[in-house]
C-alpha cells in the first residue's frame, strides 16, 4: 500500500491511501461511460452500415454527388439516436437526486451501471428502430444516476486538501471516454456488417467495472451520518482517511447535518432569495456549456470531418487526435485549477474558443461550398483549430462546469440544487444534439459564428457576474463571496441568512 501523509485544512487529519484511490478510480468510471456514450454516437452515424440498417435515406443521401455538404446527415432520427439519451437524463436526474438523498451515494451508482449494461446490451443487440431508441433511453437514465451521484461521492470521499482536483477526475473520465470511443470507432469502421454493433455493445466493458466497483466502494461518510448511521460513518471516516483521529471532521459533518436538518424543504429554500446566485451560476455555467459548442463537436467530428472533406477512416483518425488533446488538457486542469483560480481559466479560454470557432466559420463560409471539398491545407487547418478549441474547452468550461456548482451550492441545497445543474446540462446537450445537424444543414458555416458569439456572452457573463471561489469554504460562502459581489450583494438581504447564521 502506497500511503501520502497529509495534513488538510480545518485541521483535518488524513493519509492518502491505496484504497481511497481505489475508490475515486472505480467510481470515476460513471465518467468515463458518460464520455463513452458521448463520444461513440457521431463515429456509428458515419458508418454507412449502420446508416443501411436504420436510416437509409440518409444514406442513399450521403451517396449523391450532387446533394449539399452541410445537409447529408440532416435526419431528425438520426439526431433523436444521439440526443434521446440526454433526454432521459435529463429526467432521470431528479429521480437520482432523490434516490441519493435517501438510499445514499453508493447504491445510486450500481442502478447507474445496472441501466449502462441493459442499455449497452439492447444498443448493440437492436434489430429495429424502437429497440435502437429503447436502449439509448437506458443508457440516459444510468447517465442521470451517474452524473448526479458519482460528483458528489468523489468529492464527499476525498480530503479537504484534494477535493478540487479529485472532483476533475470525473471530467477526466469523461474525456478518457470520448477518447476509447473514438478509437474504438475507428476500428469497428472497418469491420462489416456489424461494427456498429461492437461499438454500441463495448459500452458494456466499463458499465461492468463500474458494477464491480460499486460493491468495493464504501458508502461516504457524509451520506451516513445524513442519513442518522453516525457510528457506521464514523468507522467508514476512519478507513477512508487512514487515520483513528477523525473527531474533528466528524463532528463538521454532523453539525452541517444539523444545519441542513432544520432546512424541512430544500426545494423551497433552493428559491428563495439568498439561494439564487449560486442556483443562476450552476445553471448558467452549464447552459454556457454547451453552448461553446462541444459536444457538437465531440457528437459528430467524424460527420464533421467528412463535411469537410476527409474520408471515412481520416475522419475517424482526426476524432482520435482531438480524443487525446482532449485528455491532456484536462490534466492541465486539474495543475492549474487551485494555482490560478476559476476565472482566469474561464476567460482565458473564451478568448481561445472565440478565436477557433469563428476562424473554422470563416474557412468554410469561403472554400467550403455545397457541393466539392476543402483543399487538403484548409481542412488541416479545420483539424488543427478543432483541436485547439478543444484543448481551451477541456482545462475550463469541461471540468469547471462541474466543479464550482458542486462547491458553491451550501449542504441543506446541494443535492437538489446540483440535480438542477446536472438537469440543465442534459436539457442543452439535447437541444444541441437534437439540432445541431439541422442547423448544419439552414446556416452552414454560419453555425460557428452562433457558437462564437455565445463564447463571448460567456466571457461578460465571467467577468461579471462570476466571482472567484477558489479557496473558500463552503460554508463561508455567503460571507466571503455573494456578500461582497457588487450584483449578489443584492440578493443576500433575506431574513433566512440571519437564521442560517444563527443555526
């Protein structure tokens, strides 16, 4: 066993042990089915096998010289494939909100690998349409189940010094996802007929280890001692901490518990006055998200490359190569959060993405028309200005889209008010899955000049309305940050900030 000694903050006593490791990884997993699923839907609709079985109009389309570049893949079908997932996600996450309120952390995981692998099975196994759409409706529910509890047991589990870094490796994940589907995309385009089977069915691989992990992980203690299992909590503290002297911590436990306890509604009190600026950051931040542009990218960069001219296999190789700029920035993310703060990260890449994504509008509104290709030096040149907006996206937007909803929300509202940031996620990343080859199709190049202007309504919204948190404990929250924001100060007046003083 390989043990860290670490001293956190609060005067926190604790080692960083081999199975507390353990636990992030396997339970880090839900990440990665999260990034899997994102990342192997646009490579199966390029495949024309699979486009011959469910949608072959499309196909028939996708053959035709003469058809226009932007609007071969423009099928509302074939976008429900992709988006109908984030649907059921969407729905599913206020059911996982409650089920880790009151079964815990741990269980809402296992029924999240349990919809993976019924998902993963009937997607690969499908023989018609309904099947097809049943099987991605499975795997949203286990990304709802996922996304809602996974963020909060990496950072319930992990130590006060690390918790940041350890909340970004579920976007880690994520990214380590999208990577093994892409390259599991581009092997399965060459196997026929059923290739698109072996990358709908592969899915299953880590839904089983996240299965297995979640009979070796441990309920966190925070869930326990919530849930009235104060001695049970209190000898999984110890484990996971790798020390006996946990008394300081659990008694912060259990005196936030009593707080949260005197809240009867957290719904009620997640709307009132007070709660509102960090409700309006975790949605916004979400919401901004999406609207970057990414997942647009993410869902469909082998139809995108193809759009611009790369054949099937080269565009399956270039979702590869921005797969693995992918999860390197993401490792810059978690050097660089704690050291330079939210907010410069968040700029700086709107900058970034601003740059990329009205470069590629500008390179395809002018050598990009509705029939022919992009010469090969413009298409590379696509390629490489993809990859840096997803390099800027991956140390900013991708993780801290997670993080700050997931430490500024207090705990009497957490659960609730992060199901509306994980809600929002979904309802976006279907709008945009659900459109995005549609408004390919109407605005043509013009779509990445939408995006770049959302880019730089985020980068005002950053600058004002968005405060630094970095270091500051949740429970100062109010004090330290929405207190002194010239805009938030305005919210923080209610009678209820008194009370929870007080308590």
């Amino acid at each position: 066993m390989v043990e860290i000694l670490a001293n956190g903050g609060a005067n926190f006593q604790s080692r960083m042990t081999f199975y507390v490791v353990f636990c992030w990884i396997l339970a880090a997993f839900g990440g990665l089915m999260f990034g899997y699923d994102i990342g192997i839907s646009g490579g199966v609709t390029a495949m024309d096998d699979f486009l011959i079985k469910f949608f072959p109009a499309v196909h028939e389309r996708k053959l035709l010289a003469k058809e226009n570049n932007y609007c071969k893949y423009d099928d509302q079908l074939v976008q429900l494939f992709t988006s109908s997932l984030y649907l059921a996600a969407l729905f599913w996450s206020f059911v996982a909100s409650k089920l880790c309120s009151k079964f815990g952390r741990k269980p809402t995981i296992l029924l999240a690998s349990l919809f993976f692998l019924a998902g993963a099975g009937l997607s690969a196994g499908a023989r018609t349409m309904w099947m097809l759409i049943l099987g991605r409706i499975l795997l949203g529910f286990g990304v709802g189940s996922g996304n809602e509890s996974v963020p909060l047991f990496l950072s319930e589990i992990a130590p006060v010094q690390h918790r940041g870094a350890v909340n970004i490796l579920f976007q880690l994940f994520v990214t380590i996802g999208i990577l093994i589907a892409n390259l599991v995309n581009y092997g399965t385009s060459k196997s026929h007929p059923n290739g698109w089977r072996i990358s709908l069915g592969l899915a299953g691989v880590p839904a089983l280890v996240l299965l297995i992990g979640s009979f070796i992980i441990m309920e966190t203690p925070t869930s326990l001692i919530e849930r009235e299992k104060d001695d049970e909590g209190h000898k999984v503290l110890k484990k996971i901490r790798g020390v006996d002297n946990v008394d300081e911590e659990m008694k912060q436990i259990k005196m936030a518990r009593d707080v949260a306890k005197q809240v009867k509604h957290p719904l009620k009190k997640l709307f009132k006055k007070s709660s509102m600026p960090p409700l309006i950051i975790g949605i916004s931040i979400q919401v901004f998200q999406q609207f970057t542009g990414i997942n647009a990218i993410m869902f469909y960069a082998p139809v995108l490359f193809q759009t611009v001219g790369f054949k099937n296999n080269a565009s399956l190789l270039s979702s590869v190569i921005t797969g693995l700029v992918n999860v390197f920035s993401t490792l810059v993310s978690i050097y660089a959060v704690d050291r330079f703060g939210r907010r410069k990260l968040l700029l700086q890449a709107c900058v970034q993405m601003f740059i990329c994504q009205a470069a590629i509008g500008g390179i395809l509104l002018a050598d990009l028309k509705p029939t022919g290709t992009l010469g090969k030096a413009e298409a590379m040149i696509v390629v490489v200005l993809v990859c840096l907006f997803v390099m800027s996206f991956a140390w900013s937007w991708g993780p801290l889209g997670w993080l700050i909803p997931s430490e500024t929300f207090p705990m009497e509202t957490r659960t609730a008010g992060f199901a509306f940031a994980v809600s929002s996620n979904m309802l976006f990343t279907f709008i945009i899955a659900q459109a995005f080859l549609s408004m390919l199709c109407h605005m043509r190049a013009a779509i990445f000049f939408f995006f770049a202007a959302w880019i730089l309504v985020m980068g005002l919204f950053v600058v004002f309305l968005l405060p630094e948190t970095k270091g500051v404990p949740i429970d100062l929250m109010a004090e330290r940050v929405w207190k002194n924001h010239p805009v938030w100060k305005k919210f923080m007046d209610d009678e209820d900030i008194e009370l929870e003083t007080q308590a």
